[in-house]
C-alpha cells in the first residue's frame, strides 16, 4: 500500500472505531501524516497530557491500526504531552 492508501484506510478507522472510544474518555485524536508507513497521530482533549497516553496509542491505537491495515510499520504519538 502507498502513504495514501494507508492514510484512507486509518482515517476510515480512527473516524468509526477509535474516536467514539477516546471522546467517551473526552479525549480524541488526529492524524498528523503518514510517511514511509508510519502513522503519526496526535491525541487531543482529556488524551494530551494524561498518564495513560502511551499505553493507549501503543496497546490500543497502534494494535487495533496494524490488525486492521497490516502494513502499518508503526504509529508514533505526535502529541505535545507538555502543552
């Protein structure tokens, strides 16, 4: 798959599966870019900042995005936690 196919198939997802789940929590999350396979998505709401930031983009986000589109290399969290 190209940069772009894989940006289409992870938008699909975040939009049906992955945001109703984090806005449940008041968080939410945004694409930033995919390049070279890689999805780097940056978490927002109650999501920037919170503890479980981390477990949540590599357990849940990256997990359930490299089942769904297995050629997904990676998902980095683009997330400035510190703002």
């Amino acid at each position: 798959m190209t940069d772009t196919e894989i940006l289409d198939a992870v938008e699909k997802i975040l939009k049906e599966e992955i945001a109703p789940a984090l806005a449940s929590h008041g968080g939410g999350a945004e694409i930033v870019t995919v390049k070279e396979a890689k999805v780097y998505i940056e978490l927002q709401g109650g999501c920037c900042g919170c503890m479980g930031a981390r477990m949540t983009m590599k357990n849940g986000i990256e997990r359930l995005l490299k089942e769904k589109v297995p050629d997904v290399v990676e998902v980095i969290d683009a997330t400035d936690h510190d703002a």
